[in-house]
C-alpha cells in the first residue's frame, strides 16, 4: 500500500480510517471500502481536505465504476478451495475483492458484471 494514503472519514458521530490513492490535488479513489458507508466503496472518488496534520473526506465526488455485492460468510469458507475460486475469478472479471474481520467479503464487479455476481454468490454457497 505504499502509494496509499490514510483518509479519516467521519459520519454521525463516529469515524474510521480506509485507504486512497491521490488522483487530482484534493481528490482521492478509495483503494478500500468504509464498513458503516455505504456508497464509499473501492473504486469510488471522494475530496479530501488537510486537517490537523491528517486527511480527511469532505464528501463523495463520483460513485464507484462497480458494483459491490456484501456478504457475511465463515472465514473457512472464504479461505477453502470454493473461497479462492471465487476470488481468483472475480479479478479474471476485472474486479476487485475485500475480506473484513474474516468472514465479512465484499466484491466489485465491473457494472457490465451483473450476471457473474450470481455467479460469484452461487460458488460461495456453503455445502
């Protein structure tokens, strides 16, 4: 993550720290997903403003490009044979994946994807 930076993002009261690679002076694509914001998702861009000595979001600039799909599985899922087929093919479909405190998956699928989510969704059916 060396080319990423640290972004506060602030919301009602609470706060929590994703990463983001600098594309313009004050604009930011997030190279992870916010667990509590929904719309600040990988791939979305968001302005950033300097702030005692951190960055911090100002507000969402432009949506996503992709599609993100959450879901809640068991680690060992996630991790079998079944949970590397699925994340190799998300990336062999132009995508990206996030695990979360083991069992918390998100995926992001180009929006020309829509079919292969089920796809996705179908091999991460546990047995």
């Amino acid at each position: 993550m060396s080319d990423f930076e640290k972004i506060k993002v602030i919301r009602e009261g609470s706060s929590e720290i994703i990463f983001g690679k600098r594309i313009a002076e004050n604009i930011y694509r997030c190279e992870e997903s916010a667990l509590f914001i929904e719309e600040l998702v990988y791939g979305a861009e968001i302005e950033v403003k300097e702030e005692n000595g951190q960055k911090v979001m100002v507000k969402l600039i432009n949506a996503s490009p992709f599609i993100t799909t959450r879901i809640l599985l068991s680690r060992e899922m996630l991790d079998s044979d079944k949970g590397k087929e699925a994340k190799s093919k998300i990336i062999s479909y132009g995508g990206e994946w996030e695990q979360i405190m083991g069992g918390y998956f998100l995926f992001h699928l180009p929006k020309d994807r829509k079919r292969e989510i089920i796809e996705i969704k179908s091999l991460l059916k546990a047995e």
